[in-house]
C-alpha cells in the first residue's frame, strides 16, 4: 500500500530522516517517525522531553551506511512527522488524552499500511501505540527491552502513567521481557510465565542461547511483534543519561542481536524507542539513540545492499 500516491510531505510538516529528503514522487513513505516529547508522568530523573530532537541532530551528523548489512536505510522512504501537540490552548493534556492521541495517530498510519515508528519521551508513549497495532494485527506480540517491569495497573492516579506502560500488553497480548532488572513486588502478578529474561539470567547465559528462548516464546514463525525498547535497557557505562538508569544492563551487541533475530524470525509491525533524557551538549547517549534507530529501521525494513565500489 505504500506505493500509493497520496503522500503529501508539505501539508505534514515532515522532518527530513537524516536531513536526507524523503521521497520525491509523492508517494507514501515505507515507515513513519512520530515524535512525542512527553514528560508528564516521570518521577525522577526528568528530561525525557528533551530526547526526540537529540536523537534527530544526532541523526543528522551521524554516518547512514551500515556496515552490518552494507546499505542505507534512509533510501527506503522514512518521514519524520511533527511532534504531537501535547497541550490545548496553553493547558498540558492529560495521560489518558496522550495515550489515545498516540492510539489514533499510530492507528492511522497503520491503516495507510505505512509502519509507525514512536520516538519518546517517557516509556507511558507506548501504551498508545501498542494498543492501536493490537487492534491492527490479530495475536500481536510484544518485546520489551528495559530496566523495569513497568507492570503495575495504575500509579499516581493513572494507569498511562511511566510505571505502567506494559500493563495492557500483558493483559492482552503476549508480552516479552527483556533485561529486567528492577520490579515491585505486585507487579510480578502480570508477569507472564516464562517470559521474563532478568538482566543477570543475560549475563549469566550465552547471548546466543537466550536471546534464541527469548525470540521463540514470542510465538511462531512470522508472528506480528511490536518491539519498545526503554533506553535504560542498556547498563549506564553504555547510556546514561535516561532517567532511572540501573545497573547490571546489556550491551550495545546484546541489544542490537536480540532486536535483529527477532525481525529475521517475526514480522515486525511497529516500534518505539524512549526514555532519552539528555543532559550533556552533543549528547554521547543521544548518539547510541539514534545509532539504534537506525540499526532498527535496517533489520525491520530490509534494504537491498549497495553495490562496491569498483576498484580502479
């Protein structure tokens, strides 16, 4: 369905990906970036806010082959779009009003066929959009990678608060958790059997062995899968500048072979990226953001490689 020509960069107000232009015929792009710079519900470290535009001046200075797989992503069709209002007439929105804007933006793309792309702001984002792709694609799955189970019903008064962000994927879908290193007593009622691989259980093991369980409790071959990925994910050596950084994380290889063996094995349908928060100039964590998106977008959208270059 991307190949129709109702795509309209000027009335969307599009960032170019990489300061590269997006297309030029007209036509629907493969995958869109919705930036939603939320910080409402936060409890510690604050700055999330800030994360989408550091990712995106990282993006711009930031080498678009990838070596992995020797091509360029960015030639597949990729808009960023503007960022979602977060206030009316002057007054912040609400959590729930958030979580179902991101719900009928995410939705819309889906129906276009075009794959949504969420960049936070805090973890909360995500509870939109995964609700929008489940409504799209019947027995989604959903991986995360992060600190934190973030599994709790409500918090604060809200259950589209930051600590619950995958409360709705693990009562309603099949919910993968990677990298967990910090939970709450309670929150171990929403876990799903077999489906929790902690942090130490990654260090512990060969990376070849559980990122291979992990992939395949996610479901069969060919299984849509939505992948979030909290920043915090990573140990605060690699990325620290999020706002509830924990010990004992992964790497950069670990993350970026778990999220590559599962777009090889599953159909990818979505994703998100969140919980930036930078704090330094030419931020170093922004960097590995961006680096990561673009590692993403390369393992889901699958470019053909670029030929050689011919000796002379």
């Amino acid at each position: 369905m991307h190949n129709e020509p109702d795509f309209h960069p000027p009335t969307l107000g599009i960032r170019h990906y990489a300061g590269e232009p997006v297309l030029t015929d007209g036509r629907l792009p493969r995958a869109v970036i919705l930036p939603v710079p939320y910080d409402g519900t936060s409890t510690w470290g604050k700055g999330a806010d800030k994360g989408p535009d550091a990712m995106f001046e990282a993006l711009e200075n930031m080498e678009l082959f990838d070596i992995e797989s020797g091509s360029e992503v960015h030639g597949e069709g990729i808009a960023i779009l503007e960022a979602l209002p977060l206030e009316v007439d002057g007054v912040a929105k609400s959590p729930e009003q958030v979580c179902a804007d991101v719900r009928g933006e995410v939705g819309k793309w889906m129906g276009k066929g075009v794959m949504p792309i969420v960049v936070g702001g805090e973890h909360s984002v995500s509870i939109g959009a995964i609700q929008a792709c489940a409504a799209a694609e019947r027995g989604l799955a959903v991986l995360q990678l992060d600190a934190h189970s973030d599994l709790r019903s409500t918090f604060h008064g809200s259950a589209c608060n930051h600590a619950c962000a995958m409360h709705w994927a693990a009562t309603h879908a099949r919910l993968v958790q990677v990298g967990i290193r910090s939970t709450e007593a309670e929150e171990r009622h929403y876990e799903q059997e077999g489906n929790v691989f902690h942090g130490a259980h990654c260090h512990a093991a060969a990376d070849a062995d559980w990122i291979a369980a992990a992939v395949d409790r996610l479901g069969p071959a060919g299984t849509p899968l939505y992948i979030t990925v909290d920043l915090d994910v990573f140990d605060p050596a690699y990325l620290p500048e999020t706002g509830t950084p924990e010990p004992g994380g992964l790497n950069w290889y670990q993350v970026i072979g778990l999220i590559r063996t599962a777009a090889e094995r599953h159909r990818v349908v979505g994703f998100d990226i969140v919980e930036l928060a930078p704090r330094m100039e030419r931020s170093p964590s922004a960097f590995t953001a961006a680096k990561l998106l673009h590692k993403m977008l390369t393992y889901v959208l699958e470019p053909e490689p670029i030929a050689e270059p011919k000796s002379t």
